[in-house]
C-alpha cells in the first residue's frame, strides 16, 4: 500500500511536532504546517517529513497549506487539526477584547473547519479518511480567563460529531482528543502568567496541575500523539464521533 498522505498543523512544537515524528515512525507522508521555519526545518530534517510554512487563521492560508501538500505529497487522506492559541489565565470575559476572541476563533475553531472542507473531498474520492480535531479537557471542564479557548475547544466537540455523521458513508472518520494538562509552550505561557498572578514559581504551578490528577502527573506529547496515530490507522475504522481523553485518569 502507498504511503498515506497526512496534514499536521500547529507541527512546529508541543503535541502537533510530537504527532509528525509518530506518524513518519508509522511510514505515513507528512506535511508539517505551522509559522515557525527554523523549527519546521528541523522536524523535517529529523524525521524526513516535508513542510510548509503558512499561517491558518485565515481562509487563504488555509487554502495554501491544502495546496501545499497536495503538490507535494498528493491528495490529503489524514487531518489533524492541532494548531491553537489561547490557554488559560488569558482573560477573563469581563476583560477579553473582542478582537481576542476573534483571533483564537479564527485559528482554534474556524481553521479547523476550513482545513477539513478542503480535505473531505479527497478522502471522499478515495473512500477513506481520518480526521482528527485536538480539542481539551477545558472543552468539558471550562478554566478561569479562558472564555475563547474553551468555547473553541467544545466547538470542535460539536464540529468533529457532525463532521463523523456528514463523511461516514465515505469511509471517513472524524475524532476528538481532549488532552488534559501537557507542558508545552503555550500551556508553560499559561503557567508562567499564573505564577505571576499567585507568587508562585513555574515549577509549583506545574506540581500543582500534576496534583490534581490520579496518576499524579501531566500527560506527554508523545502520549498524546499515540491516540492520534491510533485513531488516524486502519484498525481505528470503527471509531468516529468520539471523544477521547488523554488526562491521567482525570475526566476534564
């Protein structure tokens, strides 16, 4: 069987560059899309995967990055729709500017959709499909200041759902992962805004969102991206419209 072709966004760091390494591990083509060269750079020179640089947080950009691949690497057949801004301790709704909330829509919930509207025809021409949406915990749970993030975050609850229904008769799934707390870049901005806030170090934030799960710790990138490796294989074909959490034990 050919390779199949898989768009990663948001790959240039976190759960999305730990999902490029695992699905070039599992012989899949991969275009890694995000803004940040040097990094992409890197991740292909790791692990052989092509990239493109672009921004998704508009229409044509979008656009660009379902061009891209399929120029490079043919007709997209695996979506994992990662990419995000906003996280906790961002704002709360009685301080969120509105130009805020439009920019983490417009990346966080709208790029998403976009990106799987372009992609559903060629998994439809082809009669299989994966899509995966990496949504959160805080889509279930909500988190202080956090009133764009997680409204986006369920977004893709409801968008995943639908989109699992609309595709199934081609043979394409869709899915989401909720993962809870993984220190990445954009969670360690988070926790280093509420250190600031409480007195706290970094370092205490980190134990403290460690304690509150069974397992006592954060999940991995990597643990992250195993469920996405799994939902986006052949032997996942009799999963869709759900939602799977990666938190330690912990329900969001």
């Amino acid at each position: 069987m050919a390779e199949r072709v898989a768009l990663v966004t948001g790959a240039s760091s976190g759960i999305g560059r730990a999902a490029v390494v695992e699905l070039r591990r599992r012989g899949m083509a991969v275009m890694a899309v995000a803004r940040r060269e040097d990094r992409l750079r890197q991740l292909a020179e790791e692990t052989g995967a092509a990239y493109h640089v672009v921004s998704i947080d508009t229409l044509e950009g979008c656009a660009e990055a379902v061009g891209a691949t399929r120029r490079t690497l043919g007709p997209v057949e695996v979506l994992v729709n990662n990419a995000a801004i906003g996280s906790a301790a961002d704002a709360s709704v009685l301080d969120l500017d509105p130009e805020r909330w439009r920019s983490i829509m417009s990346l966080d919930l709208d790029a998403p959709f976009e990106l799987t509207r372009l992609c559903a025809p060629d998994m439809v021409a082809r009669g299989w499909g994966r899509v995966v949406m990496i949504s959160s915990t805080s889509a279930h749970a909500g988190e202080p200041d956090s009133a764009a993030y997680c409204a986006a975050k369920a977004g893709l609850l409801g968008l995943a759902r639908s989109v699992s229904i609309d595709l199934a008769e081609h043979g394409v799934t869709c899915n989401c992962v909720l993962p809870g707390w993984v220190r990445t870049e954009m969670a360690d901005a988070s926790a280093a805004r509420e250190a600031a806030a409480t007195g706290r170090s970094v370092e205490q934030v980190w134990s403290g969102r460690a304690a509150t799960y069974p397992s006592g710790r954060v999940v991995t990138p990597e643990e992250v991206a195993s469920v996405i490796a799994f939902l986006v294989s052949e032997e996942a074909s009799g999963i869709s419209g759900e939602a799977v959490t990666v938190a330690g034990g912990a329900s969001g």
